[in-house]
C-alpha cells in the first residue's frame, strides 16, 4: 500500500486497536444491533511525510450519509467559531467546508460576512439551511464546486474545520481546493494533531470516521506537491489540541517562523520510536480503566457515563466495557438520545429523569465539557472520573 497524502511505499504498522465497530453508527434496535459490523482498526504511519492513516477506508457514504454529530449542540465548539469568525472579517466570500449545522457559518452572517457551506449529511444539511444559512448538500468533489461556480465567484477563502481527517482522499481534495480558491487565495484546515495524540497517549481518538492523522510536515508536503503553500500554523485547543494550518494559493508563499518551528519540532520528535512507548501505556491505561470499574461494580457503586461521542466507541471496544460495568450514558444529543453505544451497546438516554440519588460514579466521556456536565448533579457524593488516564476530576 502506499501513503496516500504523499505516494510514498514508506508506511509502517504503529498501532492496532484490533476489531471496531464504526464508532458514529449508534444503533437504535436489536436488529440494527444485530447488523454491526466490525473491522481491524490498524493506524499505519509514513516514514516520508509524517502522516498517520488507517489501513481499511470505509465508505463515506455509509458514515456521513446520515450523521449523529451535531455541532452546534457543543458549547465550547460555537465559542471556538464565534472567535474564528472575527479574524475573518477582511474576506470578501468565505466557504465553509463540512459547515455541519451551520456553526460558523452562523456567526459569519451576523459580521456580514458573504458564505455558504458544504456538508454531505441530509439530515444535517437540512437544519441549516432551514436556519437560512445557505449549505449546499453533497461532498466536495468537482460536481459540487461547478454546481457552486455557476451562482456564485471563486472564494478568497475556505474553511475546513477538522474535514481532511474524516477523507478518503487527500490529494483528490488538494486538487479541488487548487480549482476552486481563488489565485492567492487563503486555506484554513484545522486539523487534529497526531502528535499530541501520541504525547497524550489519547488512542481512544483512532476511529473509522478519520482515517488520517496529520503532521504539519504531511500538510506541508500535501499541498505543496499541488502548487499551494502552508504558511503559518496556529495551535489551538479543540479536540485535543489541533492545529490550524493557513494554505495560501501560489508556490514558495513565505512561511513564518512559529509556522517553520512546528515543522522542526515533528522533525526531531514525530518519528517511528515514539509508537513503542505510546502502545505499551495505551494497553496499560486500558487494562486499568477496566480493573478499576470491575473494583467500584463490586463495593456496589452506581456507575455511569456522561456524553457519547465517537471516543467512547474506541474505549469501550478496546478495554471491553459493557453495561455490566457502566449502567447507562447520558448524552446531549437529540440524535443519540435513546440509541446505543457501538459494539458494546450500553443505553444513551437524556438527562432528563435520569440523573438520580444512585448515581455514585460518573465515568465523564466528554471531559472537555466537564464543567458544564458537573453542573448537572447537585448531589456531592457524586465523584467524576476522565476514562483515560483514569483520573478524578474536581
Ligand atoms: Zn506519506
């Protein structure tokens, strides 16, 4: 198999998670319980270009088609684009790429700033345009962006929050993007950042519905190869520390020096070691998270869990976690509401009467948002705990 940012036969295995069932797929009967599909969860890295990819490629369609995550219902992700919008106020037409339920696109019309937005789930697509953000539904591919380029100009820039990882095909998008922008034109990618992963030992963030994970150097060299520059890099803190990469549309754009120390830093300590450390601790960590609900279940603790994203998929398949340690999850979500977590099938319900006097223990899945979800429990027994590394949160 060869890389497929930089076409380069150098990939090597660094991590197996074994079987997993797709982790954004809740299944809501027992017959859709019944249809699950697993499949091997390998994470091979690229000793050229830095970038981590997954062997298998799911089809997109089956994934995004119709989705579970909405974004806007994540407090701390609107502030994050609220912000973003600020610093784009000097574009003239902004597209949003995976707009999802139009989170910046929102406060985007509030500056008055010109955008529309792509996503590829119905669904979703649906509830921003009914909110008057104008998304256009679909992939971006070439039909979509000559459907766009027949109403509206070229963009000066295009967003893509945390969309290259989700792809199946990095180069055909650097293309798209050289098509579309504007002749030196900006590129904003965010993109979580696998070696924070790997510092963190944060494997619960491999899943299927991102089958890569991208370097600064993999960045680099993606879009260079197709006449673009990456010039500058900002680190920014959502989804576990990410980073936000600026592409300017034109060959050898300058670059800046915190742009240039990003790439050294990956230079010197990206390399194919780091993976040895990361899967002892991560089997580790596993096998802890475990010990430790199998000791609170047998002093009769009430356990559960608070939100459901894709990451509790990952966790619980790996440390084999099912609702004989952890009773249900609670989760904000309209759309997960009443469904199941993948694979080990443990019930997602609302908060609503189902906060209670027995809760001992809540395992907190969405940790990023703890002060928000703590306000919830009035109760002070209650402990809360971060899954991985098992830790309490105060
Ligand atoms: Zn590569």
């Amino acid at each position: 198999m060869r890389c497929r940012v930089c076409k380069s036969n150098n990939l090597k295995e660094v991590i197996n998670l074994g079987k997993q069932p797709l982790a954004n797929k809740y299944p809501k009967n027992n017959y859709e319980i019944l249809s699950e599909k697993k499949y091997e969860l390998k994470v091979l890295f690229c000793k050229t270009c830095k970038a981590g990819q997954i062997s298998k490629i799911i089809d997109r369609n089956l994934l995004f088609k119709d989705y579970y995550y909405l974004s806007s219902v994540n407090k701390k992700l609107v502030e994050h684009f609220v912000t973003l919008s600020k610093k784009l106020t000097k574009y003239d037409f902004v597209v949003d790429i995976g707009s999802n339920d139009g989170i910046l696109l929102q406060p985007l019309k509030k500056l008055k700033i010109n955008s529309i937005g792509i996503d590829p789930s119905i669904n979703i697509g649906k509830i921003a345009n009914e909110r008057g953000l104008k998304t256009f539904i679909g992939f971006f591919n070439k039909k979509i962006i000559e459907k766009i380029l027949k109403k509206y100009k070229k963009p000066d820039l295009v967003v893509a929050s945390s969309i290259i990882t989700h792809l199946k095909d990095p180069i055909e998008f650097a293309k798209n993007i050289k098509l579309f922008l504007r002749e030196n034109g900006t590129l904003i990618i965010e993109i979580e950042y696998l070696l924070n992963f790997i510092k963190n030992f944060e494997y619960e963030r491999f899943y299927f519905d991102r089958p890569f994970y991208y370097s600064a150097n993999s960045i680099d060299r993606l879009f260079k190869n197709y006449g673009m520059s990456l010039y500058d890099i900002e680190k920014i803190d959502i989804h576990g520390g990410s980073l936000r990469c600026y592409i300017k549309n034109s060959k050898n754009f300058t670059k800046t020096k915190r742009c240039i120390n990003v790439l050294l830093e990956e230079k010197n300590n990206l390399k194919l070691k780091i993976f040895d450390d990361f899967n002892k601790k991560i089997k580790a960590l596993s096998k802890n998270l475990k010990n430790k609900l199998i000791n609170l279940n047998k002093k009769n603790k009430y356990i559960i869990g608070y939100g459901a994203p894709a990451r509790v998929s990952t966790i619980t398949n790996v440390c084999d976690i099912n609702s004989n340690l952890i009773q249900y999850i609670i989760d904000d979500s309209p759309l997960k509401q009443n469904r199941f977590s993948p694979g080990k099938h443990i019930s997602i319900l609302p908060k609503k009467n189902n906060i209670n006097k027995r809760i001992d223990i809540v395992i907190v899945f969405a940790f990023e948002y703890f002060k928000d979800i703590k306000k919830n429990f009035k109760d002070s027994k209650v402990k809360f705990y971060k899954p991985i590394p098992f830790k309490k949160l105060l």
